[in-house]
C-alpha cells in the first residue's frame, strides 16, 4: 500500500522559499542544462553529497568548480530534506495517538534528533503536530549542517511552521543525562529520532545504547520513546538490530517497509520513497 503525502502540506511553501529557490535561483544553477550551483545533478548526488555521507565541512572542488560547506548542506537540503520530511511524518503517524498523549501530558516534550542534519525531524513534527508546543535538541558532528538547521528552525519559527513557545537547541557530541539536564531542569518526555542515522559506517551503536540505558531510567525523564528509518537495504538495517538487542527488553512497535508519494524539489513534482520504521518504548508514562 503507498501512503501519499503530495498533498498540500503546511511546510511545502516553506520549502519552496528556503529549501528549492536559494539553489534554483542561484546564478551558478542553469535548470535547463541540469546544473545545480554549477554542477550536475547526478555528480551531484553520487560524487559530491554521495548520497549523505560527505564531510559536510571540508566542502568540495573538481573540474567544475569550488564548494563552500554551505553549499553542500544546501544542496543536501535540496536533495534530501522533502524526502525526508515526508518520511518523518509517516514515522510518527504510526504513533499519532502516543504522541499526542505525551504532548497533552503536563510535562514538556523534547524531540531528541540524532544526527539531526538540517533539522528536518523539527520541521516534520511541527507539520505532524500542528499547534503543539515543543522542545529540540539536535545532535551532529558537522557545524555546517547543526548551523543549517538552527537557521532553518528558526524561520519555521518566524513563517508560524513552529510554535512561538517552542525551543531549538544543537550540539555535537553524545546525547547525556547532563545535556538533558542543563537544557531542560524539570521533568521531560523524550522522543528521540534517529533518520538514516544507522546507515553511517562510523555509528558506534554500542555507545549510544549504552547512553540511552543511562539516561532514560532516571527519574528526569518521565517516558521515552526511540524513532527508527532507514533505507530497505538488509546492510543499513543490520546495526540497528544488534542496537535493540544491546538495550536489552524494549517494546516494538516492529521494523515496518513503507512507500509513499512526496512532493519533491520546489513542490511542484512528485517522488516515491520506500523506506523502512520502527518505534521503540523505552519507557512508558506514568498516571
């Protein structure tokens, strides 16, 4: 069954205008001849973001030219950030109603993102959860793509896409009990994301379990939940089972293939995704 997301969404216009036009209206873009900020698109794709997995901060330089790490994460977004978008958004509808609960709680939710890029998991929530007050923290190793997603989380804040009351935070490093603390003293629910996180080949899954199992049973965090997508491949997908098991008992929602149809580039077009998703209960809430 294919889920479709090409309806009209609350954040399409927002990537038309901060996503799609900086790079098609670049004077280095020739839409006609396929180049993008002077390059081809499927050199692009496969040599030059390599589909994710460039260094987002050393930028990049061939025959056809010069790339600032800006650059680069702009043309991630480009690429990647719809896709994504719509991907997230099918994630948490498999947990509509847990969601709303936590976020109907009384206590304050934080949208933990794990190797948050440009901050597309912010954005998703906001479209999932309309209205909803919330808190993010997103964690990545590149300053480009962490200083991509403050500035992108911010105008969702100024267009209405976020909640005024809401909260963007990024760091680099290991999700930890201090971090939570220091960003948030009271009690939280915690919704951590981890998109396509699990496709790095320098993941160390061993570790995070080992912070996750660290942080979640304390009495700070009143209930977790841990959102899973990657790609189909059995070899993205091969870390993340050996990461359930190095948590120990947890409730699965269960590893789930989906499809779906997205509006892609400046809204205009439509993509297919086939993807995978799980949700994880680390810790439920209490009455």
């Amino acid at each position: 069954m294919i889920f479709t997301y090409e309806r009209e969404l609350l954040s399409d216009a927002f990537h038309r205008k901060h996503i799609a036009m900086p790079v098609q209206r670049d004077p280095r873009t020739r839409m006609r001849k396929n180049l993008f900020l002077g390059y081809p698109f499927h050199h692009v794709r496969y040599s030059v973001i390599r589909n994710g997995t460039a260094d987002f901060d050393t930028g990049h330089q061939d025959r056809y030219g010069v790339l600032t790490p800006n650059d680069l994460v702009s043309l991630y977004s480009y690429l990647y950030l719809p896709r994504h978008h719509a991907e997230l958004q099918s994630t948490f509808d498999r947990c509509s109603t847990s969601i709303a609960d936590l976020l109907n709680s009384g206590h304050s939710t934080w949208l933990v993102d794990l190797g948050c890029g440009p901050g597309t998991a912010g954005l998703a929530f906001a479209d999932h959860s309309r209205g909803a007050t919330f808190h993010y923290f997103g964690f990545d190793r590149s300053t480009a793509m962490r200083s991509a997603a403050q500035s992108l989380l911010q105008k969702a804040t100024d267009s209405g896409l976020i909640e005024n009351e809401s909260t963007f935070a990024v760091a680099s490093g290991m999700f930890d009990l201090a971090t939570l603390q220091s960003v948030s003293p009271a009690p939280v629910n915690i919704l951590l994301v981890a998109s396509y996180l699990f496709a790095s080949k320098s993941l160390d899954f061993v570790s995070l379990a080992r912070s996750l199992k660290t942080v979640v049973p304390c009495d700070h965090v009143k209930s977790a939940a841990f959102f899973y997508l990657n790609s189909t491949t059995k070899f993205a997908n091969r870390s993340y089972e050996r990461f359930v098991r190095e948590l120990g008992p947890v409730q699965r929602l269960g590893v789930k293939e989906q499809r779906i149809l997205y509006r892609r580039y400046a809204g205009r077009t439509t993509g297919k995704a086939q993807f995978v998703n799980d949700c994880l209960v680390l810790k439920e809430l209490s009455p």
